[in-house]
C-alpha cells in the first residue's frame, strides 16, 4: 500500500474506531508542505486505497433514540463512498476533526 501508517490503524481498529481526521492529522505529519487541497486528495486516495483491501469499512453513527447511538456502515460501491466525504468536508469551514464526516471499522478481514 501507498500510505504507510495503515497498519497502526488496523491495529488500532481492532479495539476502536479510527476516524477520518487521524488520517488527515498522519498525512499532515508527513506532508507538512502540502495545501489543505492536496492533503484532502490524498486523504481520499489514502481512504480508496485501504476500502480496496477490505479490511477496513466507512460510515457514521446515528442516533437510534435519544441517547444511543449505532455505526451505520455505507455499503455502497467505493465511489459513491467517497463523493459525500470530498462533499462533506468541502462544507466545512476547517479541516475534518473529531467526529466530523466518517469513521473507519475493521472488518472480520482486517
């Protein structure tokens, strides 16, 4: 794979969620040269990258009453995952933090 720190977040995946803005914080680490603009395509190319493997699966959590929360996963085709997050983050005012746009799952593969 391109982006070497997935495997720490598989690792970490087994025993929480990882989010997309701890890929956006390790891109920034790496490419503190990069423009927000080339971060967010990495970001989506490091996402497209680690969904093609199967390992990891994307989605949010919703409220299923007032106070519990479930992980809905998007199962949709890779690409329709990844218009609503360049969408998404387009929408905000900063860079993706905690809790904004998705969260990555293990899967039983990774």
């Amino acid at each position: 794979m391109k982006y070497e720190f997935w495997d720490d977040f598989i690792v970490e995946g087994r025993e929480d969620y990882v989010g997309i803005w701890q890929i956006i914080n390790r891109l920034n680490e790496k490419f503190s040269q990069s423009s927000p603009k080339e971060i967010l395509l990495m970001a989506i190319q490091a996402v497209r990258e680690i969904l093609e493997t199967g390992f990891i699966q994307i989605g949010m959590f919703e409220y299923i009453d007032e106070k519990n929360l479930k992980d809905q996963i998007w199962n949709q085709y890779i690409d329709s995952i990844i218009n609503p997050i360049e969408t998404e983050w387009d929408k905000l005012p900063r860079e993706p933090n905690i809790g904004d746009i998705a969260w990555l799952m293990i899967t039983k593969t990774g």
